[in-house]
C-alpha cells in the first residue's frame, strides 16, 4: 500500500533495555518468593505481637500509585493505631499514632515485610521509586516537574533515592524535591547492576540501623 512504513526493529540498546527489564522482572519474583520462606517465622512472630498489643488488623493496606500511574493496594504491617488519617497524613518521628511496636518495625523496615507479595504480584518490584499515598500523588504532580515520570518505573521496596538518604517524611515541598530528582535519576540510569549496588546499600543501611 503506497505511503506504508513498516516499524522501525528495535535497536541494540531497546534490546539490551528491554533483557534488562526481564531478568528484573524474574529476580523480583525469585527473590521475594525465597526472603517470604526464609522469614516465615519472623513474619508470624511479627503478626502475633502486633495482634496482642494493639486492637486492629495485622496488616494494613493502602491504595498507592503505581506502575504508569495506575493504583494498587500496597501492604505493611500495620504500625499505627487505628485512626482516620492514614490515608492522608503521613507519619512524623514523634507521631502519636504509631504503636510501640509500630516504632521499631518502622526504624527496622520490618513494617514493609508484606510488600514482598506486591513484588511477586507484579505491583511491585524489589528497586524502584517509592510508592507514594494518593493524596500525595494528587498535590505533588502538579507541583514539581517531572513527577509523573518516575511511574515509568515499578515502585520498590527500596530505591536510589532512600539509600542517598532521602527516606521517611517530607515536610516541605523540597524534602521531596530531593526524593524525585533522585527517582528521576534512577529511571534515567536504569540498569541491572544499579539495582544491585542499591539492594546491596539497603542491607548494609539495615544491618548497621541502631534500634
């Protein structure tokens, strides 16, 4: 048919990208499926403690932003008592909200724990952006540049922006300034190796927490 172009063939580096983002894909799942067996009776001794010591679920789920935009269910254990703002306001050192035990699964990350079954689902990948709360998709997009560009990517367990520092609460707009501009330099970066320095970084950061 005059005027048809067929497709252009992917180049060597959309190849090599796109082999990258399927070896990903495969550790996540193999991944997550053997840290969910080994710490099988972590996890259970986890949801006990949580049970007996405060009234609620063992687990809270929270619609988050994800992979090009679109929402999931993202799971923790839950580390707050039961309170009307969790979907909307983010937690503070000193936030009254948090149980005891919530405390110590936050400073840990232990809290994050369940989000290992977002990874084998596919909501999730073990590197990548932070998944954000609605309310702060809504607010920020608008706000800072490039925002939306960092769902280019799964969301992670952790990510290049929490191993350069820029974890937990964002009081100012520029707090998480700093957290997209190092999200966007991980899209940007994106490679298999990368990913290994960051989970490498992440267990150390872990491993060397004072409780």
């Amino acid at each position: 048919m005059q005027g048809f172009r067929s497709p252009s063939p992917p180049t060597e580096t959309q190849l090599l990208y796109l082999m990258q983002k399927v070896i990903k894909r495969i550790f996540d799942v193999i991944f997550a499926l053997l840290v969910l067996a080994v710490l099988a009776p972590v996890w259970i001794v986890l949801a006990i403690w949580i049970a007996v010591t405060s009234p609620g679920g063992v687990f809270f789920r929270q619609k988050r932003t994800g992979y090009k935009g679109r929402e999931f269910d993202m799971l923790k254990f839950r580390s707050m008592y039961i309170n009307q703002e969790a979907d909307t306001l983010q937690a503070t050192g000193n936030d009254p909200r948090i149980t005891r035990i919530g405390r110590f699964l936050r400073r840990s990350s232990l809290d994050e724990l369940p989000q290992l079954w977002n990874v084998v689902i596919g909501d999730m990948s073990v590197i990548g952006p932070r998944p954000h709360m609605l309310s702060h998709t809504d607010y920020y997009a608008p706000r800072i540049d490039g925002y939306m560009r960092r769902h280019d990517m799964r969301p992670g367990l952790t990510g290049y922006a929490q191993v350069k520092g820029f974890r937990g609460a964002t009081p100012t707009i520029k707090d998480m300034e700093n957290r997209v501009r190092a999200d966007l330099e991980y899209v940007d970066r994106f490679s298999l190796w990368l990913d290994v320095k960051i989970l490498f970084l992440t267990v150390w950061k872990m491993l060397t927490l004072k409780l």
